[in-house]
C-alpha cells in the first residue's frame, strides 16, 4: 500500500464526480486502522538535507528538513499512475533536550487551509497550536511537519473533496468519490526521521490510535499517548464525526 502520486493535481475524466452512481454511496466504508501501511519501509533513502536556527513566536527551536526516496511508489488513486520515483519532504522543529527522556512528539500533516488560513472546516490548526504549545511548555519536543495534504490526496483533490462535502458527503465518502483511498499517508517517514534523530520512543500527541500503532511497527515506542482533543466548531463538527465513527479517533 503507498502513498498518494506526487502529482496529484492531474486528475483525468475518470475522476469526473458522478452522485448518481456514487461508489462511496453504493460501498460505505469504515475504514480500520489496518488502512496505514503495515510492512516494510518504502524508502530507500531517507536524508537530512538541513539543520538551521529557527526562532518563532512559540520559541527556539531547530529546523530540519528530510527527503525520502520512494522507488516505485504504489498509486493512492488507481486513475492516477504514480511516477517511477517520488521524494517526499518532512520537517522536523526541534526544541530543547530530546534524548534524557521520552520526548513529546507531534506528526502533523500539512493543512494549507488550516494551517495558513486558520480553517473552521477541520481543526488541524487548533491541533497544530496545541502541539506547539505543548512542546513550548514542556521545553523540549518535537514536531514532525509532513507534506502529505489532504490526507495525502493532494490540495487540489482536497478541494475537489470539499465540493463534494458541500453536497452532502463526508470527508471519507468524498475521498473514494474521487477515486483516492480514504486515508493516503503512512508513517514510515517520521519513524525515519525520529530514529536518525536517535529517539527511539516518545510520548505522541495525538487522537488517532493508527499513528501509534504506525510508529510502534515502524520500531519507535510510545511510551504515552497525549490527547490531541481540541474544542470542535460549528463548521468542523461534521469533519470531526467522521473521525470519530469511521476512522477511530478518540474524541469525545
Ligand atoms: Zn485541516
């Protein structure tokens, strides 16, 4: 199972939405942990290409950026062929001392909407803050920016999602109307990038109980799973259902 095309933004007629003969309709799917990658790393290189100061409002921290090589990268969308070979980009903002003990992890999935344009459609900024907040408090961690958006379908599939969500279907239901899985991404880069950074176990800020069991068969031991949970709006209580009923995230 791979990660999406690098090239999600060309999509062909096949992807075409038809709401009269929805597959997500037909077929709903609840999607299982068993959805995240559970074999061997894909990569077959992972590399820090940076290591830079970077002062922010939350803080001090250190930048890192890492490129993994993807031979022969399985399609998240079987109308899209993947490219021979895809590099895939995590950050790494890391704060204080990460080795005395278990440190705090976030892995964050780009959000362009909510991320830069404070989103009320998903709460991915509100968790973004948390994660940085967190770390800042505590003096030390660690957060893991993933280029993977929308779940890793892509921007623009996920504003073509976001269409179809305007008409009635869920974040899931929209994801398969195109043609992508309901869930792209993986884990195996972060695990990477945590063990060159010789943490081999962490406390993760998160919701979502594949990413521990990602990071934990990807070698890297949670030793305590910190609550992702942030208040929900109006506009995200949808989003954050879903999430909840079909992807099994611990929200209450
Ligand atoms: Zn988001």
């Amino acid at each position: 199972m791979g990660r999406c095309a690098a090239h999600p933004y060309f999509t062909s007629p096949a992807q075409k939405p038809d709401l009269h003969r929805s597959r997500a309709r037909e077929n709903p799917i609840k999607v299982s942990t068993k959805t995240y990658n559970q074999k061997t790393m894909p990569f077959s290189s992972v590399t820090k290409v940076a290591d830079a100061d970077f002062p922010t409002r939350w803080g001090q921290f250190r930048i890192l950026g890492f490129e993994g090589i993807v031979e022969n990268p399985q399609p998240c969308n079987d109308d899209i062929p993947a490219p021979s070979k895809r590099i895939e980009g995590a950050v790494a903002l890391v704060m204080g001392d990460i080795h005395s003990a278990p440190p705090i992890v976030r892995i964050h999935s780009q959000c362009l909407t909510g991320d830069v344009f404070h989103s009320l459609r998903c709460d991915c900024r509100q968790q973004l803050e948390l994660a940085l907040a967190t770390i800042t408090e505590a003096g030390a961690g660690i957060l893991l920016y993933e280029q993977q958006e929308g779940r890793g379908i892509g921007l623009m599939a996920k504003l073509k999602a976001y269409e179809l969500q305007d008409q009635g279907m869920d974040t899931i239901e929209a994801n398969l109307e195109l043609g992508y899985k309901a869930d792209c991404r993986e884990f195996e880069l972060p695990a990477e990038v945590l063990k060159q950074l010789n943490v081999h176990a962490v406390r993760l800020i998160t919701n979502n109980p594949a990413k521990v069991e990602a990071l934990e068969l990807a070698g890297i031991r949670v030793t305590e799973r910190i609550s992702a949970e942030v208040p929900s709006e109006p506009t995200n209580e949808r989003y954050l259902q879903t999430k909840r009923e079909k992807m099994g995230h611990l929200v209450s």
